[in-house]
C-alpha cells in the first residue's frame, strides 16, 4: 500500500499496549494512542433514541434514527486519559471524525430536496472534562476530500501528570421542533410520506457520525504518528500471502463433460449444423484439438473447435464447437465432450472454398454456393450436388425510403467478399456493401453465410447499418429517424411457380397451395394472414412459424426466419418463380420502419435445399430449428465450470421459495410475460417506468435471464438472455462507420434508459449502462460475433474516452471495469486488463472517492444525506473482487474488505447488535432490497479475511431478503433484470461454506420498519 495509513500495524499495536508513557520512534517525541477497541478504558453513552458503539473498524460509530431530536440528548464516549510527568508541552490531540450529514443554506429551500435540512442543531463536540474545547455543526461538508483528521492544542486544557476526562461525543443543542429561519422542512415527496406539495413533514433528523483513532502527547510526536487503519488490513495482506495463487472460483471437473441437446424437435436428414458454447473449468485445457464429442450412440461426432476466452493462466475458459447434429437426435438427447483424451475424426465431407475469377464457390458435398460475381447479388446461385441448374439464382436486397413522402429507391453494393472461417466443418464468408440512393449514401451492410459440411442447409445474416446522421443533429427524438417503407431479399426460383408451396403455423397445421402464389404477412405480434391469388386472405391467425417451402422443376427450398413473428412486420412470399423474404413489410399497424442514426439491425434467415419436398414433419422441425438452433447444455457443468461465474446448479432446490415467485411474477417465462414488447425494433426490449422509456439492457437483463436459466434448467430463460443482447448488439449499441468524425466519441457506446432505443442524447453516455460485458456473455455462449464485435466495440469506447473514472458513482466505474475484463478474458489482449485496473487505482480512488479509514466510497445519495450506498458499493465490490481472483492484485483484494468494512457498519441499525437490517436507507422505497448483494459481499470479505462476523453477516442478510414480502404478501425479492441475477451465485456461495459454523441469529421478518422511528430496540 501507499500511504502512510498503511504503515504496519505491529507498531500500533506495540504503541496501543504500552499505555501512559509510550513514545514514538526515532526524536519526535511521545504519543499515547487511545484507541476505541481497548473498550474497558472507554465508557460508552447514548440518550435515547441515540446509539453508540464501537464498530468493525475500531471507530466509535455514533447514529441518530430519523426521528425528531431532543435538546440536550447526546451520545459518545468518555476515558480518563493522563499525560506522564516529564512530559513537555505543548500537548496535542489528533482524532479522525466524519459524518453523512450536509446542508447548504443557499441550495436547501423548500420544494428543492427530498429530504430535510436543520442548521445549527446538531453538533459534533471533543469535550475535556466538562469543557468543549471543539465543536462543529454537523451540516459542514462531508463529501470525498473534506478534512477528517483534526488536531487540537490541549496544552490549555491539561497539566502532565495529571489525569483529565476526554470525551467525544454528538450532541443536540436544540430541539427540531425548535425552527430557526433557517431549517427546511419541507418534502417534495419520499416514499414513506408522498406530500401534497405543500405540506410539511415533521422535523425528523437522522445522522451518523464516526470518531477514530485519537492519541495525546507532545505535538511534535502527535504530528509526527502513523494514521490510524482498518484492522483488517493487515489481515487480508497476511492471507493473501498465505494463500496466494489461488485459482479462479470454479469447481475442477474431470473429463467427460455431460451435456444434453437442447432442440426444439427432433433432427430431420441429413442432421443440422449444431454451434454453441461450452465453458471449461481454469486449467483443464490448453489444446483446442484435444476434444471429441460422442452422441448418445457413443459416435466419434467430427468437431470445429474454437476458443472464444481465456482463463488467466493461459487454459482455455470458453470453447466455441461447430459439429453436425446427427439425423434422429431428439430434445435431450445425451452427448458428452471429452477433453485431453484425443483429437476428434475428419468429417467424411468437408467444406471446400474455391476462389474464381468471378468470386467465390462454395461446395459442401450436398450443395454448391456462388457468390461474388454479381456486385448486386448476395448470392449468385445455388446447385445441389451434381446438379448442372442452379436450384435458386440471383438472391439481391431490396430497399425504398420514403424522401417529401415518396419511397425512393435504395441500391445495395457488395464491396468486398471475405472468408472469415474456411471450415472444415463450418465455413463462414461475409459480404460487406455499401447501401445509397441515386443522391446520397445511406449505410451499410453485412451478409454473413455459414455452409456446414455436408448439409444442403445455410445460415444467413443480413444485417444493415443506418449511417444517415440527421443535419442538424440533437441526439434527441427531434431528430428524424431513417424512414424505410421497404426491406426484403429476393432470389429467383426456377419452375417455382407450378410447385407445391407452403407455410408454418404456431400451434396449427401447415398451410399449403398448388397455385403460383402464396402470401405469409405477420402484420403484428398478435395477427397474420395468408392469401394465394387475391390479395384477400384466405387463412387468419396470430402468429405463424416463420418459414415458407417452394417445389420447382430443379427441386424444393424451405426459407426460415428467427424470431418471425414476434419481429413484425414481416412476410414471405413466393409468386412465380420469385421468392421474396420480407424483412420488413409495412403494414397497416407498421407503415414504416424508422432506424436511427448507428443502429444495425440483423435478420437470420436459414434456407435448405433438396431434390424433393421432405415430409411435413420434417419441415417443420425445420422451422423450429432456424427459430431455435440447437445447442448443447448441462446445468452442472455450466455452473461449476465457472464459465459465466460459479452457480449454483441446484439453486431453486436449495431455496425452493424462489419457484413460486419466478411462476408468480413470470408465468412460462415467455417473451410475452417476461419482455412483453414486439416490432422490429422493439423486440427484445421492455419498458421502463411510466415515462416511456426503455431498459435498454439495464443493469442485468442478459446476465440475469442467463443465470437464472443456467442455474435452474429452464432454457427458456437462456433464450431471453439471447434475445435481450440481440437487441443490445442490434439497436442500442451506437455502430459509427470508421473515419466518420463521431467515430472516436459514439462508437461502441450502449444507449441507456432513452425514449427511442437508440437516442444517443440524455442518459446514452451513462457509465452504469455501458454493458459490453453482457454481449461478451452471449459471444461465449452462442459465438455470436457480432456481440462480440459490439462487446470489444464498448470496451474500446471505455478505453478512449475513460468513461466513469473517478465517477462519485460507485456503479459507474462497475460496469466498465466488468466490461473490460471480459474484453481481456475474450481476447487475451492485455491492454484491456491494464485499463480494468485504473478502476480500482487506490491511489487514484483514496484521492478521489474513497474515504480509506472508514473504507466509504463517498457519493451523494441526496442532497442533504451524504451516505454510502450499500448495494451498489457491493456490487462494485463484487468486480473488484473478481479481478482479485483473476490476478491476484492486492490492491483489489484490500478494496473488497474496505467496502465490507463500511457496509457493515453504516448499512446496519445498530440495534441489532452488529446483525443489521442490511439496509437503513429510509428514503428507499420497499422494493429497493439489496441484501443479496451485500450478503455476497460479506462472503467475498469472509474468503478474504477469515473473519467469522462477515459470514454471518452475509448469511442473516439473505435470511432477511427471502423474509421480503410485497403489500399483497407474494415474496419480493429482486426482478432478473435487476439484481435479482445474483440469487443463485449466493446461493453458490452458501454452498461452499455451508459447514462453517457461526454464531446462531433469530430474524423472524422482513427488515425493520423503514422509518426507524417504529423501530425498538429489542
């Protein structure tokens, strides 16, 4: 450490059991230290409703509950101190002293302020003998740099050899009820008392304030002394020596892994491509090659294997398999991936990439792709194997915006064609255009193609940038959105339009037509229609699967769409030999598409070909998994592995009470229940509040819908999770083109809480909100690049432009640490690391935020109540610690334990004896729980310390959290979209210290009354 706060603590300790008489090193002189813990030699006081006591960090912690005052009434602490004969005046006293108490006569007036503030009331007081010798008000500042060590000259107050009375005490010299001109009484409005906007509140005036570490003596030596500490430092430094290295938190699980397919129906022939993630314990592989992957039959399947993150040590964290789910493999079917016992077998075909003058040929043994001839077309043409006639030719963008109300239309340019990944078994080639009018360009776009060894099947993204910045430009909802009328892919389909054609349809039969046109329009979530020859529909329902077939004289194509419906307005269509996949198709409910500047929307469409028409049943399994791609998942070995962070697998079997509240507040967990928005760009999103804004992935809406999902099975949840970052990845993440002049400042930034997705003005900078960390997850699960592209993209921004360092927000400088270190975990690359640690600087955060004696990091809260902040302190904490573990930095470790200190002793009423209602915030509403937070705080602080009080602090602060109730008496624990996310990593936590023993605690209820005015010492 740095400081002279952290000199070593065997000196204090030396100095502190000497008693009267000690002395300092070296010529300065001598100093007696009076700590608070030599509690026999202080006598400790307190009127009521003031409590005293002396706390975790040796300070004497002195509170007021929000109550009205009482003349006179004052709590403290007092010792006989004597000053040895022979010492030589003059005599000095130093002592530590702060509060969470400030008020501003120029700045708190009436209907300014949630909260109320008194002048001249309340006073902080040293006292010798019955003599005030100082004395402050305590609406002085208090924020991060205001003075908290004090020295006094007592040589008028005391005589050496003489004993004297020295107290330190908060005192209420007047009454609230007695107003000066002064006092604000007024309340705009606060949960407990929502006000009329008139009325005022009775004079109630909480504060706590905190005196540390006094010591006497000649004033040179006192000048001259160590600052005083936390006893836990010196602690967490010894264990760390003790036991450091330490691995990241996962469980070591040995070769195989247990996996299960997850697939929405059972493989049709020949197989379908198969691509996911799969986590893997620190240390248990290094070589990608030394996997192999067995289904149920025990088959040696053929592997693509990629690593998409590393572990800290160098070993493989996160796998990225390409394979080929065999033919028949029905929903959990049993696979299990072997791991340093061998390489996996050649596929018996392989992808084969041929470049040509004219472009790309593409062969996967069952089809040939073309592509790169036509500057126009995405693709040339597709053959079936064998085949001399292209099966389907000339797949071409088509777009129209409107411009004075009329659509003009728009012309796609590929520019560049690049093989990005050349196979074996899965290859994949991008498509990069650009997109203008006849006037002016428009923006860009993405043509992803994935072709898989021996499959007819291909999986396409197409995905478009809106690079039009409006002139002028606000960054409001003044500024107008892109408007497009039009957006679909159209091939040719030779023969196409005397075949047999048809649709899917959610929870119904197929629809099918001979004729030469079919129509499928999903006009919004909730309705579509199907025609043939007349525009009037012939067929109405609510939502349809999303895929259309069509048979032509050189064979049969199914195209398929993700998320189809609930992406409305969309449509496909086959009309002679035409097929058009409309991407966006207006509709009554829709008319026009409006993007705005640096949205990137991305359309997955799957199309599969073949000689003939499979069955029905085959087509549409085929639906379902373009809707829902198959993936491989064991709960255990995603939660143990510690891919995402360590989980508990059997979370809702060890807290059961979460299962009622999860099927209560999320019913079957549909994006209906649990999203609840729809549309093209809305999708994927939910709203926030009453004031038409939007979560725009707040704080854990892709982490939460994960862990929730991995820690209890349900891979609905996981789905949420996906959807959530496509939507982040897609329209509120800022894509600025390179060399554009808002590159530097916009690009990679994630929009937050905005009236319109991705409105770059009001909140769109906010660091709490910069959650690249959250697309990293998803990359590692599904190898998504375009998450990842987006995640790398807002660590980059984080790195340019420093975002949410030396914030006064505790949570702004959370999000972008996280973000970079899953950049680095991602990547490797040690620059995002080195930028992660500026995050927890202490030099820089002891200098700025953190208060390192009480172990605060200081933010105002309120105006008038400058508090630590609990839950958002620990989550930080949470970080820091993470990157303890990852690193082994110190520094880190000292952070976690310094947060813990002051949580649990400024965040708990005192008259739980150190228990603590985890939460005194009695101007938070009831919904605003953090316990789950500070209890995993506690156990991170228990890991690092050894420290008994942490562990049951943490486990009597989730004890109260799952005694939480809302007023209609279901259990209200936190939204998976909040903090709720944390629950099963708790729970994980409790596991693994689950046969420590601690001293019993009884908590029968939820946490006290918010209003300590109604709370009784017991």
């Amino acid at each position: 450490m740095r400081r002279a706060l952290h000199v070593s603590l065997v000196v204090i300790l030396m100095l502190a059991s000497a008693g009267p008489g000690s002395c300092g090193p070296g010529r300065s002189g001598r100093f007696i230290p009076l700590d608070f813990h030599d509690q026999g030699a202080w006598k400790i006081f307190a009127d009521q409703p003031w409590w005293a006591l002396v706390d975790i960090r040796d300070m004497l912690n002195i509170f007021h509950p929000l109550v009205v005052s009482r003349t006179g009434n004052a709590a403290g602490a007092s010792r006989e101190v004597t000053i040895p004969a022979g010492w030589r005046p003059p005599f000095a006293l130093r002592f530590f002293c702060a509060d969470d108490y400030f008020a501003d006569p120029e700045k708190h007036k009436p209907g300014q302020l949630g909260t109320e503030s008194f002048f001249e009331h309340r006073f902080k007081q040293v006292l010798i003998d019955d003599t005030v010798i100082w004395d402050r008000d305590v609406i002085d500042e208090n924020v991060h740099g205001s003075q908290t060590i004090f020295e006094l000259d007592i040589t008028p107050y005391v005589t050496a050899g003489k004993p004297f009375k020295l107290t330190f005490r908060a005192f209420d010299k007047v009454s609230t009820l007695e107003r000066n001109d002064r006092d604000v009484w007024f309340i705009g409005g606060t949960w407990y008392a929502s006000g009329d906007g008139k009325t005022e509140q009775p004079p109630r005036f909480h504060t706590a304030v905190w005196f540390a570490d006094p010591i006497v003596g000649e004033q040179a030596a006192v000048r001259a002394a160590p600052l005083g500490r936390r006893p836990h430092e010196e602690i967490v430094a010894r264990r760390h020596r003790q036991r450091w290295p330490m691995p990241p938190r996962a469980v070591q699980m040995p070769s195989p892994a247990r996996l299960e397919l997850v697939t929405p129906a059972s493989i049709p022939p020949p197989g379908f491509p198969l691509t996911c993630g799969i986590p893997m314990p620190p240390g248990a592989l290094r070589d990608v090659t030394q996997v192999q992957l067995h289904d149920r039959r025990g088959h040696d399947l053929p592997v693509q294997a990629e690593v998409t993150g590393w572990w800290p040590d160098g070993s493989i964290r996160w796998l990225l398999l390409n394979t080929i789910a065999p033919a028949g493999s029905k929903p959990q079917a049993r696979f299990r991936l072997h791991f340093n016992e061998g390489h996996s077998p050649r596929p018996p075909a392989t992808v084969k990439i041929e470049r040509r003058t004219g472009g790309l040929v593409i062969d996967t043994g069952a089809v040939r792709l073309e592509l790169g001839g036509d500057e126009h077309a995405l693709l040339d043409a597709v053959y079936l194997h064998g085949a001399k006639q292209p099966l389907m030719t000339n797949l071409v963008p088509q777009m129209s915006i409107l411009e004075d109300d009329q659509p003009v239309p728009v012309l796609a340019t590929c520019r560049q064609v690049e093989v990005v990944q050349p196979g074996p078994i899965a290859a994949r080639i991008e498509v990069h255009g650009s997109l203008d009018t006849a006037t002016r360009h428009i923006g860009r776009f993405t043509f992803r193609l994935y072709a898989y060894a021996g499959l007819p099947t291909i999986q396409t993204h197409f995905r478009i940038y809106d690079d039009l910045k409006p002139q002028p430009y606000t960054g409001t909802l003044n500024d107008p959105p892109l408007d497009v009328a039009d957006l679909a892919l159209v091939a040719t389909v030779p023969g196409a339009s005397a075949g047999r054609k048809t649709v899917g349809i959610v929870d119904g039969e197929p629809f099918s037509t001979d004729g030469a046109r079919l129509r499928l329009l999903q006009d919004t979530h909730e309705h579509f229609t199907i025609a043939t020859a007349s525009p009037a529909p012939i067929v109405e329902g609510e939502k349809a699967q999303g895929w259309i077939a069509a048979e032509g004289d050189r064979g049969w194509l199914q195209a398929s769409m993700w998320r189809f419906w609930q992406q409305y307005p969309k449509s496909l269509i086959v009309d002679g030999d035409t097929l058009r996949i409309g991407l966006f198709t207006p509709s009554e409910a829709m008319p026009l598409y409006r993007p705005r500047f640096g949205e990137a929307k991305r359309h997955d469409i799957w199309l599969t070909f073949a000689a003939q028409a499979p069955d029905i049943g085959e087509q549409q399994a085929l639906g379902l998994l373009a809707d829902e791609p198959p993936r491989l998942f064991g709960g255990h070995w995603f939660c143990l592995s510690g891919g995402v962070s360590l989980l508990d697998p059997e979370w809702l079997e060890h807290e059961p009470q979460f299962v009622k509240y999860i099927t209560n507040n999320y019913g079957d967990v549909s994006t209906a229940r649990v999203t609840r928005h729809f549309g093209i760009r809305n999708f994927g999103d939910m709203p926030y509040g009453s004031k038409g804004e939007w979560f725009n992935g707040y704080w854990a809406m892709v982490q939460g819908a994960l862990n929730w999902g991995l820690a209890c099975g349900d891979q609905r949840w996981i789905q949420r999770s996906f959807e959530i970052a496509r939507h982040i990845a897609d329209i509120d993440t800022v894509h600025i083109p390179p060399g554009h002049p808002d590159y530097d400042e916009w690009n990679g930034i994630t929009c937050a809480l905005g009236l319109d997705h991705s409105v770059h003005g009001g909140n769109a900078k906010w660091a709490a909100f910069q959650i690249g960390e959250s697309l990293i997850l998803h990359y590692w699960m599904t190898g998504d690049p375009d998450s990842l592209a987006a995640g790398l993209a807002n660590a980059d921004n984080l790195i340019r432009n420093q975002v949410g360092l030396g914030s006064p927000s505790a949570r702004c400088q959370n999000r972008p640490m996280l973000t970079l270190l899953r950049a680095w975990q991602a990547t490797g690359d040690d620059s995002y690391l080195r930028a992660a640690r500026r995050y927890l600087d202490l030099d820089y955060q002891i200098k700025h935020v953190i208060d390192w004696r009480r172990g605060a990091y200081i933010q105002p809260t309120y105006q008038n109540w400058r508090c630590i902040s609990a839950g958002l302190d620990s989550m930080y904490g949470q970080t820091v610690y993470e990157y303890y573990r990852l690193t082994g930095d110190l520094d880190a470790a000292q952070m976690v334990v310094a947060l813990a200190d002051s949580v649990y002793a400024e965040s708990m009423l005192p008259q739980e004896e150190a228990l603590g209602s985890f939460l005194f915030y009695p101007r938070y509403s009831r919904s605003s729980w953090y316990y789950t937070q500070m209890a995993l705080l506690f156990y991170m602080a228990y890991d690092l310390t050894g420290d008994l009080r942490f562990l049951r602090a943490g486990r009597a602060a989730f004890e109260r959290y799952l005694l939480c109730v809302n007023p209609n008496g279901d259990p209200g624990y936190q939204s998976f979209s909040n903090f709720g996310w944390l629950d099963p990593e708790f729970s994980a936590w409790e596991q693994e210290f689950k046969d420590v023993y601690t001293e019993p605690f009884t908590i029968t209820s939820q946490t006290p009354d918010p209003d300590p005015a109604n709370y009784q010492p017991k």
